[in-house]
C-alpha cells in the first residue's frame, strides 16, 4: 500500500513538472497545484527533488562533451508512432528519468535514508527530534527530517518554524531553505519561507549561512554569520544571485512582534494593517465564522494600530477597526472579511 502511494505521488510530481516546462499554468492550473503540493508535505518534497533533477539535465545538456556524442537514430523510435499529445508524453516520461539519473548521480537527499516528515495545517504544532532538539511549527508548515551520523539536516519545505538546537558538535544541525543553508552554533532561531525570499531571525546564539552549491558541485557559497537578535532576508527569486542578503538588527521588542505567532497573544505596536493582516492569516486564532481577512484595497493597509490581540478574539478586533478607524468590514460566503478605507463601501 505504501509502495503504490508513493509511486502514485511520484506520477503526479512528473505530471506537473512536465505541465510547467510545456508552458505556464493559466491561473486555475496554478491554483490546483498549489493546492496538490500543500495538500501533503511529501507532495512538495517529491515535486522539489524532481525539479532539481530536471535542472541538472539542463546543465548537463549545456556541456560541450555532450555534443560530441553520436546520436542514436532509434532512441525515439518508440514514439514516432503516437499522435497527438507527444510533448507532455515525452516531458513527463524525462521527467520520470530525471529522478533516476538524480539518484544515480548521488544526490544528498535521494543518497539517504528516508526521513520522518512533520506538517501543520491550521493549528501550530510542536515536533520534539530524536536528538533532543524542539521545532514549533506555524500553520502550514512542513519539514522533513534528514538525521545521519555524521550530520542533522531538517529541510524547510514551506511554511514558518522555530528551532531550539540540542548542542552536539560532532553532528552539525543544519536547516536547508529555498536553496540556503542555516547552520546552528548553539543556537534558537526561525526560518520564514516566503513566495521569492526566505527569512532567517535568531534568537539566541549565532547561525552561519550559505547559499546550498547544486547538488553536482560539492559544498556552499557562504553568505555570513548572524548573532542573536539579527534579522537576515534573502531573494531567493529568478535574478536572486544578483541581490545582496539585507541583514539588520533588531530590537528585543520588536524581534518578540515578528515572532509573537508562538506566544498566546499578537503583540501590535503601531503597526501597518497589512502586516497585522497578514500575521493574523497566519495565526490559528480565527473564530469558525471568521476563517480569513482580505484588504480590499491598497489605502485600508497603511492604518496603523497598537494593541494586544488575544486568540480567539478577531471579531473584537474587528470591532475596533470599525469603531475607532471607520474600517469597513464586509463579510463574505466561507468566512471572509473584506477590509476597505473609511468610506469606499459607499462610493
């Protein structure tokens, strides 16, 4: 039962690669599959280590050697014969290929053991590691764990998390993200996972970071070391190797907002609301009629507000943001709450 599972996954990953190499998504695409990859965290980890493959035939195809080569006449015989659909045929069937020569090449994941994988959906969840290490995980997050003995991986598949290191320096604790690699030096720090960047906030001890080297050229680019109370933002985007990380220091006041998802209360101190909106999306705090909250346009997200928001108590909020701010908010079928300026609900 396991084995067809995981074959079915690994079917749906190639299906989708070879459906975003063919041509971009339309939008509704786009939305299934965001939908699938979150839908289960080995979704995501499959898709990824398919991508990487596919890369690495992109490399590979570049090198001058490869042209040297005589090609076999009959290395597409098979499909001279099908009609119709040949390209999504034949990208998937790559697709399917490159997770093969992955391996073959050595890989470092697909190389290893398979690890434990974790995930939250709309509540946070705490995960305790086998080496006494502790991760708090956001809503919507997933991590999968990649202990060897000589090295403690956790790779960030999306999402937010905290992570409190159990010291062991025979075994380095490193938490792969988006293409970086966060190395703990004693440490407690959290690792957000953005559409094109990936955020790193330590709070307590230090964390070396690198850019992770293709899996064909050993070893990372380093980008620096970050002590408690920094904060490190890297675009990880297309022309990202362009960008310098932005790094800054932060104070204990405001480091605790940022992070105040894992406490029991939301912390505002003149804050835009569009951040206060977009951590609160986050939170776990939501009442059942009240499942998300939307600026319904771009003026409503610079009010600033102060405060202290306790679970469960987004209506009071919102209540506020009427009485105090003139805040129009309208609600919507499956619990939607539309929040527009002063005054444009009646224009």
């Amino acid at each position: 039962m396991w084995r067809n599972e995981t074959k079915l996954i690994r079917q749906q990953a190639a299906e989708w690669l070879a459906r975003r190499q063919a041509s971009p998504l339309a939008p509704n695409e786009e939305r299934a599959f965001t939908a699938w990859r979150e839908a289960d965290v080995r979704h995501a980890e499959t898709f990824s280590q398919m991508e990487s493959a596919w890369l690495a035939f992109d490399t590979l195809a570049q090198d001058p050697r490869s042209r040297l080569a005589p090609v076999d006449p009959d290395l597409f015989a098979a499909n001279r014969a099908l009609s119709g659909g040949l390209r999504p045929l034949l990208l998937s069937a790559a697709a399917g290929l490159a997770v093969a020569a992955a391996a073959w090449w050595g890989h470092r994941f697909l190389s290893r053991p398979a690890g434990e994988s974790y995930a939250s959906a709309d509540a946070l969840r705490g995960v305790g590691l086998p080496d006494g290490s502790e991760v708090e995980l956001n809503v919507r997050t997933g991590i999968v764990q990649d202990f060897a003995p000589k090295d403690r991986r956790i790779r960030l598949l999306r999402g937010e998390a905290q992570f409190s290191v159990a010291k062991d320096p025979a075994r380095p604790f490193v938490v792969e993200a988006q293409g970086v690699a966060f190395q703990a030096l004693g440490t407690a720090f959290d690792i957000r996972c953005g559409t094109d960047e990936v955020d790193l906030y330590v709070t307590e001890g230090t964390v070396s970071v690198a850019h992770l080297a293709p899996w064909w050229k050993p070893g990372t680019a380093p980008i620096g070391i970050l002590v408690e109370g920094q904060h490190l933002t890297i675009s990880t985007g297309p022309g990202s190797k362009e960008s310098r990380p932005a790094v800054e220091s932060l104070m204990a006041a405001d480091l605790g907002q940022v992070l105040s998802w894992q406490m029991t209360s939301l912390t505002l101190d003149d804050t835009p609301l569009s951040e206060v909106v977009d951590r609160l999306n986050r939170l776990p705090i939501h009442p059942r009629d009240i499942r998300r909250l939307v600026l319904g346009d771009s003026n409503v997200g610079s009010v600033r507000v102060s405060g202290r928001i306790r679970p469960g108590d987004v209506a009071s909020f919102l209540e506020v943001l009427v009485e105090k701010f003139g805040v129009s908010a309208q609600r919507l079928p499956g619990g939607v709450v539309v929040l527009t300026e002063p005054g444009s609900a009646a224009r």
